[in-house]
C-alpha cells in the first residue's frame, strides 16, 4: 500500500492525499485521490479512447488542465509518475494531458 502523501496543486494543497485506482471502460488505468477522511479530492487521469489514444504499457494518462492544474508536477514530486514521454494534442485538450510512466506498481495501490 502507498502511504498517503503530500498533494499540492494550483486549488488544492493537501498535506495528505490518498491515491487508490480503477479502470476506465477501455482497460486503463483511472488514478484518483482522496484525503484520509475519503472526500474525493480529483481524479488524475483521463481516458481518451474517444481520440483513438491508450496508453502505452504501464502507462498513465496524466490529466493537467482546468481543475486539475499542477496535478502533472504534484504527481512527479510524490514519485507516482515519471516525467512525460509525449503531450496529447487534441482538439478539446491541446497539450494538456500528458503521457507518463507510472513508477508505483498497481498491486500497491487499493482500489477504489
């Protein structure tokens, strides 16, 4: 289990996050985080099958626009995800969903 963890974004700073995992309807990966107490505090990733894009093996999809601004750099600092190895440019989300390797291994990771 991943013991929680330090979580500050651009409209959150928790000192505390909780990171538990599902899926989405195409078999990747969904990574939310919570605080101790189980109030949602975002969802990290996106899907985007709709877009003919998956991630690559053991991969993530890194969600860092909006509300979820500095989740990318909050997520690397906490050492869930590695640096990202490629942008998605689309037309809803130019640049702001990012590729990234996920450096924790799902078996440590409860699901949600």
């Amino acid at each position: 289990m991943i013991e929680p963890f330090p979580f500050s974004t651009v409209y959150c700073d928790e000192p505390e996050a909780v990171l538990r995992k599902g899926e989405y309807h195409d078999g990747s990966i969904a990574l939310r985080l919570f605080t101790p107490l189980g109030e949602t505090l975002c969802t990290a990733t996106v899907c985007m099958s709709y877009y003919n894009e998956t991630p690559a093996e053991d991969c993530v999809f890194i969600r860092d626009h909006d509300e979820n601004a500095g989740v990318l750099e909050a997520l690397l600092q906490a050492g869930i995800v590695g640096m990202p190895q490629r942008a998605l440019d689309t037309p809803r989300v130019p640049k702001y969903a990012y590729e990234c390797e996920l450096l924790v291994a799902l078996d440590d990771i409860d699901d949600i």
